[in-house]
C-alpha cells in the first residue's frame, strides 16, 4: 500500500521534534512518470519542514535527516521521489 502524506508528517514530526512540517502528494502530476504507481497517489511527495535540528546543518545535510526519517517509505512503500525544502526552524 503506497504512503499517505500524514504517515510522513507524523513521522517527520516524531523524529524532529518542534518542526513545522508540510507534507503534499505531488504524485498526480506525475501520472507516467518513472516511479509513478497505478493508484496516482503515494509516490511523489514535496516536504517541507523547518527544525531548530537544522541550525548550522548544510542544505545536503538537512536532506540526509529527512531521508533518513523516512527510510522506511521509501524501502517499503514505493515512494518514489522527495521535493525537500528544509530550513534552520530560527529561520522560517
């Protein structure tokens, strides 16, 4: 079953505690894509997350904490692809 943008929010929130946090299914936009499933939906995702965790991280290292929190749906429930805008929680 593909993931929904509340299991990412929630898991976002779990692991970067405070965060504001903005998950949208992209993945209509991406019907016949690569990576694009038959449903239309839990493929493509844009996050947007801003975390105090974040404060004096570079851009790539921000990305690496995203993606490791949401390992788990990409290995297991085909997500696909992550549009991510992270920024110092200071900041946004």
């Amino acid at each position: 079953m593909p993931a929904t943008a509340a299991q990412l929010s929630a898991r976002l929130a779990e692991r970067l505690p405070g965060a504001r946090v903005e998950v949208i299914d992209e993945s209509a936009a991406h019907a016949g894509h690569a990576g694009a499933n038959a449903e239309g939906w839990g493929s493509h995702f844009r996050v947007r997350v801003a975390s105090n965790a974040f404060h004096s991280l570079s851009r790539v290292a921000r990305h690496r904490l995203v993606y490791e929190a949401l390992a788990e749906f990409i290995e297991r429930d085909g997500v696909h692809a992550l549009a991510i805008e992270a920024s110092d929680g200071a900041a946004a």
